[in-house]
C-alpha cells in the first residue's frame, strides 16, 4: 500500500510504525474471510482491510477522528484472525493500538461512552474494587431490564451468580517444588482473581507437582491490556512497568519463565518489547517479552504423565489470544490428549467467541451473535467439560451454555492427582471419570 507521510510525521515512532504496517498490506482481501465483525456485519468497513483504510486516511491527514472511524474502530475485537490470514506478514495489531490511542487523545466521544470506559479502566484491572461491583450487578440483576443503556444491562448479565472466595495464593510469596527442575515467576492477573480463583490455584499444584518452583511477584498485577485496548497508554503502561520491574528484579535472582495462564494477558506481556521500545525501561521489557510463555508451553517442557483413555469428552475453545495473538495451537490440545481426555474441536474454531476484554460490555450487541455462534459449535460436539485457556472466553461462553467450562490446567491438574475442578462438581456432569495415570 503506498503511504505519503511527511518527514516530520514520521518522526513520531507510532507514525512511523503504523507505516511500516500500512506498506505491507497489499489489497488482497485475505483478512476478511477470517474476520468476525465481517462475518457477522458484512460490511467491508467493519473488516480489516477496511479500517487499515480508515486508518491511513486518518493518520496521513493528521486528520480529527470523525463518529464512522470510530464507530468501525471500536468494533474491532482485536482477535487478531486476520494476522493469522494475511500472506504479507501486516502487523495488525500494532496498527490498531496506535489507532485507539490516535482516537483516544483525539476524539470527543459521548458523555456516556467517556463514563463507561472509565469506570471500566477504574474497576477490572483492580481485583477488589472489581469484586464489589460484582456484588453490585448481582443486586442490580432483578432490575437490569429498566435499564437504558444495552451496554449496562450486558454488565449486569455477565456477572457471575457466585463471587468465589478471595485466594491467598495470589498474595506474593514462594511455592517449592517437588525435585525443581526451573524457577518460574506466575502471573497472577487482575480480573480474574476476581472471577474465579480456581485457575491460579490449579496451576500453582501443577506446576509445583512437575518440577516448577513459582513464584508470585511483589508488585506485579494488572499487565494492561484492558486500558491498553482501550486506547488508555499512559494507564496501561503505568500497570506495564510495575510488572516489568517486578520480574526483572526476580530474574536477577534467577527466573526461567515467566507463566501466564490467562492468553490475553500473555498476548500483551510478550509485546512489552514493542510497547516499551522507545521508553528507559526498553532493556527490560524486551528480557521480559523474551522469557513470557503460555502455561501450556511450560508444560510441554515438564514431564507429566500419560492417562488411560476414560472417554471423557473435552471440546477445547481455542481463544484468539492463544491461536492468533501467540500462535500456539496444538499444545493444549496435546496436553490435553496425553493427560486421557478425548479431544473435540468445534467448527469454524478460528473466529472469536466475542468475549475480546471489554469487548462484551461495549459492544453487547455483536458480542452476543458471536457467543450464539461459538456455544453452537461447542454444544454440537456433545461434549462432558468444555476447556479454555482465558477466564474470558470461559466467562462469555459460560454464561450461555450448561455445559461445564473449565481452564486447561484445571483438568490437566485433575488428571495428575489433584482435586475435581469445582466447575464440574456443581455442574451436571458429577459422574464423569478422571483419566488413569500410567
């Protein structure tokens, strides 16, 4: 694509990148048979390469955001299927965050849009304040269909009918292992101690169990990319650079990975390199970025035991943070397959199931056709448990299915000796049998 920035417009690092991304897209058109808003919308605006097109126009003309760009921005889910697509390698993503933060600094929304971002920006990366309000939309619920605003009541809905109980785990502190074999510092994340406790839990056993001595971090929380997606970078870097020097000062007491078990998160941790390329913390986010894994790449490099094969059926979600934004596709499922659980994967299991962050809440409307579509798929499959790798793939598609869903690790835990994930306990499914260790 031919770009006429000026020099003195290409002097700004996020100009000059968003150029560099704007030149290697070539028209082709692949993105759009991948992108959910357009399946959904069928509007070439509402596809990739309809808003790199807005994008451009926007940037080139240092031009004040109008109410269409933003309309087609904000309906972007950043599930990044498009970069999985593209045959020219367009970096999607950083174009996309620059033009959130263009927007954000440029653009005057509506009263209504300005106070729902912030209380969103002010309320999920912070685990207390996030658990009141969640008591709050469980009190609101009998009265959620007064209200005006679609995107109130789609808050109010997602809220869990059981706020679980607050974790000690997730306090900083040291878990030995059993014959340590690597020292790895755990991520224990913002809304998800909030939403369900069980995920760190499991993975702090599993870990431990198989040679991992854990670690959690003084200081490290939020990793920023809720406000991140939101186009709020002074906020998210704030929340960035608190974790960056958390672990670096870990890593200096020696640190072989950094664990993530939420994929949003990790999407965002291994891009701190780029986020922080032009700050003084460069150094150190880029050691950071280079030691940030999956759990489940952890895990293919522990030693865990092979199950005998009980029939217990799992259809695996593969959230777009893991399959697109990490490209890591099959060790879940190996892992899964390995521990004895029978591996099922849904149609079309490329698209996103409208979770996307934040995106539920702001964009209630397309959210809820995107979970139609993916609970559909899943339920098809007959399955026992679904399985996810991100609390809010496992929050959305719960919140539409009677079919347990559980994170990964919870049943590879399960599978390797500890306890039945409380998600299948209360669930239906109470007879379901645990794969046999050999």
């Amino acid at each position: 694509m031919q770009t006429t920035f000026t020099p003195e417009q290409l002097s700004d690092p996020g100009t000059a990148r968003a150029n560099e991304i704007l030149r290697a897209c070539v028209h082709c058109g692949f993105c759009t048979a991948t992108c959910p808003t357009y399946q959904v919308l069928g509007d070439e605006l509402d596809s990739p390469r309809g808003r790199i097109y807005l994008i451009k126009d926007m940037l080139e003309n240092n031009r004040k955001p109008d109410a269409k760009t933003v309309k087609h921005i904000d309906r972007c889910l950043s599930c990044l299927a498009c970069m999985t697509t593209c045959p020219s390698g367009v970096h999607y993503m950083h174009l996309v965050d620059h033009a959130r933060a263009y927007i954000e600094e440029n653009y005057d929304r509506p009263w209504s849009d300005r106070a729902l971002r912030w209380v969103l920006a002010r309320v999920l990366p912070y685990p207390t304040r996030f658990r009141v309000a969640l008591l709050g939309a469980r009190i609101a619920r009998p009265f959620a269909r007064f209200l005006p605003d679609p995107r109130l009541r789609a808050m109010i809905a997602m809220a869990p009918k059981v706020i679980p109980p607050v974790s000690r785990n997730d306090d900083p502190q040291t878990f030995p292992a059993q014959g340590k074999k690597m020292r790895i510092a755990l991520m224990t994340g913002c809304a998800q101690k909030a939403l369900n406790t069980d995920v760190n839990d499991a993975t702090i056993r599993l870990l431990t169990r198989f040679g991992a001595e854990v670690v959690v971090a003084e200081g490290a929380g939020c990793c920023g990319a809720l406000t991140h997606h939101m186009g709020k970078e002074d906020e998210s870097h704030a929340a960035a650079a608190k974790n960056i020097r958390a672990w670096v000062s870990e890593m200096d007491q020696g640190l072989d990975a950094i664990v993530i078990n939420t994929s949003g998160c990790g999407t965002t941790v291994k891009d701190y390199g780029h986020m922080f390329r032009n700050d003084p913390l460069a150094t150190d986010a880029a050691r950071v970025s280079a030691i940030a894994m999956d759990v489940s790449e952890v895990l293919m490099k522990l030693d865990l035991p092979k199950g005998a094969d009980k029939g217990t059926k799992v259809a695996y979600h593969a959230a777009c943070s893991l399959q697109h934004g990490q490209q890591i596709k099959t060790h879940p499922k190996t892992l899964l397959k390995n521990a004895g659980f029978t591996v099922l994967e849904p149609a079309d299991s490329h698209l996103c199931c409208g979770s996307a962050g934040t995106y539920n809440l702001m964009q209630p409307e397309i959210s809820a056709q995107l979970k139609s579509r993916k609970v559909d798929t899943l339920e098809a499959l007959t399955p026992d448990i679904i399985a996810a790798g991100n609390i809010g793939c496992m929050m959305q598609i719960g919140s539409a299915t009677d079919v347990p869903i559980v994170h990964t690790v919870e049943l590879l835990d399960w599978a390797t000796g500890g306890p039945k994930p409380p998600a299948l306990i209360a669930g239906p499914n109470t007879k379901m049998k645990v794969p046999i260790l050999r």
